[in-house]
C-alpha cells in the first residue's frame, strides 16, 4: 500500500500515545476522502500487530509482518461493504465478534478496520456496541469516517476522535506534480479545490479519462448558454459517475455568485474562469442561488433516493433551468 508524506505526523502522534499506554482500543479517524487514511489505519495497524517493533516503526522482518504484508494475517480483520452491497450486515458483525473473542493466532494484538464505518446497518452498530465498550485484551478497533456526524452517538462515544486534515495547499501541490509531471499547474490547482485538498482524490480526478469529462461539461455550459439549449448539457451529466458530474457543475454555479461577489481569487475552477465569468454574466445573482440550490437538490435525490431513472430526473432539471433562462434576455 503507497504511503504519503503528509501522513508522517499524524502517523507520530498516534504511535506514540500507544507507546506510552495512552493509546485508546477504538479510533475514529475523521477524513475527506481521497486523504489517505486506509494507508493511515494500514500502517497503524502494522505497528499493532508487529512482534518485533522498531520505536514507532513496525520491523518489516517478523512473522506478523510478513503475513500483513501478505494480506493473509489472521488476527487483522478490515470489514468493508461487500461487492454489489451497500451496508455491512448484522451477520458480518456477529461473525466478526465471534472471531474476535478467540485468542489471537499469532499471540499478539487483534486489530478490526472499518474504512466506512457509516456503511453499518443500525443492527450492526448496534450488535458491535458492547465489543466496542468491553473489548478483549490487545483487541483494537480502527474506524474510517466521512461523516461521523451520521453516526450512532452511541458508536461516537465509546471512540476516540480524530481528525486527519488535508496537508499544506504546496505540500499537496508538490506531490501532485511530483506523480503527474506533466500536469499544467491551473489543472492540479483546480483538482485540489475541487477535491478539498485531498490529493489522492484530485491525483484519481485527473485521470485523463475523468479530467476530459470534466472539460467537457465546462466547455459544454459556454455553448449550451450562447444557444439556450441546456438540454445539450445531458450526455455530459448523465454518465457513471453522476455524482461527480453534478459536483463539478456546482462548483462552477458557485463560482459564478463569487465572480459577481468579488471575490474571483477564491474561484475552484481556475483552468476554466472564462466559462465561470459566462455564467455570472448570463445569470443574476437570484438566478445563480436558485440554480445552485435546485442542481444540489437534484444530486441529494439522485444519491439517496434508490431506482430513481437517473437520464429522466437530470432532463427534467436541465429543461427547468433553461426555461429559468428563457426569461433573461439574450446578448
């Protein structure tokens, strides 16, 4: 698994609370994705479980080691959403349990990653509750969160938070540039705002495959205002990965309110200013709000609303804003 630079001392610091008998059994680590926190829990787990640790380093050399750096190391559990599922089962947890309350095979620690703790049905949290209260010896927990907010309180409590920030905006550039050479400084900027600064996240945005349909639907916005033909914009919105798609389009929406604010030096889509001043000269500030608010709530249906037919939902909302442009004269 890549390790990343910005993951040094976060990396320190949670060592060493372990290192002095302040180390909590449950870690709830709080993280944007794309942040690089499965490498985090991965290595955390590697000191855990290592027989043989070297300071705040695991030894690469022992038994442990080399079964984790097989991905076959009996005591180290990582429960995930199952392919083609959403949630993590009741029955996942209770074998879990059940597995935990064994002695470890290996003689050390027993170490349960969860990179998406929010993916527990509420029977599961609730069934993994009390092994969270009362674990066995040398039995620890290591939580991935986006949003513990969602969580069961219950779950929040019984954890110790904490939080891994985005680096250092140049720190996160340099890194950027450092794996994609080639990349114009405009693009990785861009992908960093538009990933939070996550930089694993915006490093997988520019994929040129991903990036080119990005660039798509900006250059698309530019023709689909000039002819007030939104409904041309539908081939660029309506693809796998919708989500993405509809990010990208509030990000420029949102661009366009700060144009009109003053504000163009806290623009996200650098590499595309020309298509975010057409915005904010097309639209009004009201205009602008409405669309943003009407575009979100279109994405939160789409995300949370199961069976819904994704190409009629997005043409319903594109033919919507552009009679909302109907009524703004042309240039």
């Amino acid at each position: 698994m890549n390790w990343y630079p910005w993951l040094n001392e976060p990396y320190r610091q949670i060592i060493a609370t372990y290192q002095c008998g302040r180390g909590h059994h449950a870690l709830l680590l709080h993280s944007l994705p794309g942040n690089g926190a499965q490498a985090l829990c991965y290595g955390i787990s590697r000191w855990l479980v290592c027989q043989k640790r070297d300071g705040i380093k695991s030894c690469g050399e022992c038994h442990s080691c080399r079964l984790m750096l097989a991905a076959t190391h009996p005591d180290y559990h990582v429960i995930d959403v199952e392919k083609g599922k959403s949630t993590v089962s009741v029955d996942t947890v209770r074998k879990l349990i059940e597995t935990l309350s064994s002695h470890a095979q290996q003689g050390g620690s027993k170490v349960v990653y969860l990179p998406q703790v929010e993916a527990l049905t509420d029977a599961a949290a609730n069934a993994l509750l009390k092994t969270l209260e009362e674990p066995a010896k040398d039995t620890y927990f290591l939580l991935g969160s986006e949003k513990p907010e969602n969580l069961l309180a219950t779950i929040r409590s019984r954890c110790l938070n904490h939080f891994l920030p985005a680096p250092d905006p140049k720190i996160a550039l340099y890194w950027l540039q450092k794996q994609k050479p080639s990349v114009r400084v405009d693009d990785a900027t861009t992908a960093l705002k538009i990933s939070q600064g996550a930089p694993v996240a915006a490093l997988a945005l520019l994929d040129d495959g991903i990036w080119q349909k990005r660039s798509a639907l900006c250059y698309g916005i530019a023709t689909a205002l000039q002819t007030r033909d939104l409904l041309s914009l539908l081939p660029s919105l309506n693809i796998d990965e919708v989500s993405d798609a509809l990010n990208w389009l509030l990000t420029l929406l949102a661009d366009a309110i700060k144009v009109q604010q003053g504000a163009v030096a806290f623009c996200i889509n650098q590499d595309h200013l020309a298509q975010v001043m057409q915005l904010s000269s097309t639209m009004n500030r009201s205009q602008l709000l409405n669309a943003y608010d009407s575009w979100l709530q279109c994405r939160h249906q789409l995300l949370t609303v199961p069976a819904l037919n994704q190409e009629l939902i997005l043409t319903n909302q594109l033919l919507q804003w552009e009679a909302s442009l109907a009524a703004i004269p042309s240039f």
